[in-house]
C-alpha cells in the first residue's frame, strides 16, 4: 500500500512530513485536508485521528499523527543512519531540538504569522505581534549560538532536528519584520534551501 498523507501543502505541520517523503523518495499520495478543504470531521477521518488534524498518515498497516511523531517514525523505519541517527546520543540532540521548536519557537511563531498573514491590519494586536517577534528574534539566537561549529542541528549532516525548525525558520525569514543578524542560521538556512525538497515542500507562499 501507498503512503498516504492528509494535510494541505501550506501547513507548517504537514510541511515537515513532506519535506520528509521528499528527502527519502517516498512513493506517496497526498489528500489536500484542514482550513479551506475540510474533510477532518467525517467518521472516516475520525477513525484515523480523533483529534480531527492535519498532517495523518497512513502506511500500511499503521496510522500516524502528530506532526513531530510522524517525521520520527517516517526517519526510523526508512532511513535508520540517516535523518534517523542511529547512536542514540546524538538522536537525543535532535529530539531536543525538535520539542524546543514545538515548546518555544512555535508559540512565539503563531501570533506574528497568524496576525500578520491572516489577519486584516486594522484588526491587528500589534503590541502583541512585537512583542512576539522580539521573543522570538531572542530564541532564534539560542539556536545561532548552537549553529556556530556545525552545519546541522544535530551535527555533520541533515537529521530529524532540522526539519521541524527548518520550517520554522522559513516562515520566520519569509515574513516581512526585523531580521537581527544571525550569521549562523542564516547560513544554515542557506543550506536548507540547496536541497530540491525543501524548496519544493516548505518553501511556499505564506497564506
């Protein structure tokens, strides 16, 4: 049976999982699911993830949520050595990585993209938007300082730790607002667009 994955292109969560296919070559089927396209109350959605969110995956036998859980398992069980690191300290970075993103950088993220991206200037919490992108301009350094002897978040190479913050990390310089100079994730970022699926799969108009 095909992977198949329900989510639209443009969530930051279903970005993460294609981005992921991207980088194995996963023969896959896409749904488009979520905000304009519905489709996550039927029963049949329902069955495979109560919470009724995007992205849901199913792959043979087994049906997959939550976004983070979701590039884990795709990277265990079709790249072990690889996105998956195999020594399990160094696995232990990236998990850490991946909760940081989901702990810290996205509550900060959410108020700057959703008040600027979709919701009208008048209607605005600006004081809120600033103090958010300050926040987050913060704990993106956190993330520069640990970018400053690697290229990667785990190390040498591309693992599970990039994927999450680097879709991240697209919305936040694809945003109109103050960049203070990161030098390292800046370079970092760089990286990540050099690779066809991440330029194909996050790198998409903000909506």
């Amino acid at each position: 049976a095909v992977l198949t994955i329900w989510g639209r292109n443009n969530s930051i969560n279903v970005q993460k999982v294609m981005w992921t296919v991207g980088e194995l070559g996963l023969a896959h089927e896409r749904f488009d699911a979520g905000r304009q396209y519905g489709g996550l109350s039927t029963p049949e959605f329902l069955a495979m993830n109560p919470n009724g969110l995007v992205p849901t995956i199913v792959d043979g036998d087994t049906a997959m949520w939550e976004s983070n859980a979701i590039v884990r398992y795709l990277a265990a069980k079709y790249d072990a050595g690889g996105l998956w690191p195999k020594d399990p300290d160094v696995r232990c970075q990236g998990d850490k990585w991946m909760d940081w993103m989901v702990t810290v950088i996205i509550p900060q993220l959410i108020p700057v993209f959703v008040g600027l991206i979709r919701t009208s200037p008048e209607e605005r919490d600006n004081d809120a938007i600033t103090a958010s992108i300050k926040a987050m301009s913060e704990s993106w350094e956190i993330l520069n300082a640990h970018l400053s002897n690697q290229p990667f978040v785990a190390g040498d190479s591309l693992t599970i730790a990039d994927i999450p913050l680097g879709c991240a990390c697209h919305r936040y310089y694809a945003m109109d607002i103050p960049h203070p100079t990161h030098a390292n994730l800046e370079s970092w970022y760089e990286r990540l667009q050099e690779r066809s699926a991440y330029r194909e799969h996050v790198m998409i108009q903000l909506s």
